[in-house]
C-alpha cells in the first residue's frame, strides 16, 4: 500500500509500470538500457479514490489523461532505472495529494458604500469628458 494521506492509500497493484527507452544523456549505453518509467494509474476504476478527489484528480491530470481515464505519467529525468521509477511514483503521489485538497469556496462580497460612491463620480466625470466631445448646440 503507498500511503497518499491519512485516510487515502493505493494499491500498489492499481499502478502499472513500463520501461522504455530515454532520450536524453547516457553515455554509451543510452540505445541499450531502458531507463525511463511509464507509469500507468487508471484513476476511473481506482476504489482507493474518493468520488471527489476522482473528479479533482481528473481536472488537475490535463492532457496526463487519455480517454479511458488511465493517468500517464513519464519519468525520464534521471539515468537510473530506479530513480526514474521513484520519481513517477512521487509525482502520482504528489498530484493525488493535490486533489485531496478540497478547495475553499469563494464567499461573494458586495462592493462598499464608498466604493460605490467612487464608481458614480467616476461615472459622471466619464460622461462629463464624453459630453463635450459632442457637436456644440446650435444657438438660435
């Protein structure tokens, strides 16, 4: 079990890793080892997730996310194998504890009384301008 937060914790068998080829710096053995982790966690069909944190999760995955829900993540950062595997896995991490977070909700505000004095002066001055951009009154 890797432990997210207090009451979150996945499975390990819900992540699916694949080794592939970096790109990148590696010296002669660069064509030969494949170092780089493609980590797969399908965040739909995942019972370790809260419907909201899935919901949140989904928002903050971007273009992370393919069609069928499935997270993609790709670590190719370092030239080990196992650094490259401990990173994707701290950046699942990460972004599930980010969509643990609930955010706070907005609490509407109504402009103040001066304020709204402001606005109207500076409404009369606007108009005030605008006003005497118009053709002058025809005297008779």
């Amino acid at each position: 079990m890797i432990r997210i937060t207090n009451t979150i914790a996945i499975d390990e068998d819900e992540i699916a890793e694949r080794f592939i080829l970096a790109s990148g710096p590696g010296g002669q053995k660069v064509n030969k080892v494949a170092a780089a982790v493609q980590l797969r966690f399908d965040v739909r069909r995942s019972p370790s997730l809260p419907e909201a944190v899935r919901a949140r999760l989904e928002r903050l995955a971007g273009r992370r996310l393919t069609g069928d829900g499935v997270l993609v993540i790709t670590a190719r950062r370092y030239r080990s194998q196992d650094r490259n595997r401990q990173d994707a896995l701290q950046r699942l991490v990460d972004l599930i504890r980010r969509a643990a977070v609930r955010p706070t909700p907005r609490k509407p505000t109504k402009p103040t009384a001066a304020s709204r004095r402001r606005q109207r002066e500076e409404k009369g001055r606007r108009a005030a301008v605008k006003r005497l951009r118009g053709k002058p009154a025809a005297e008779d």
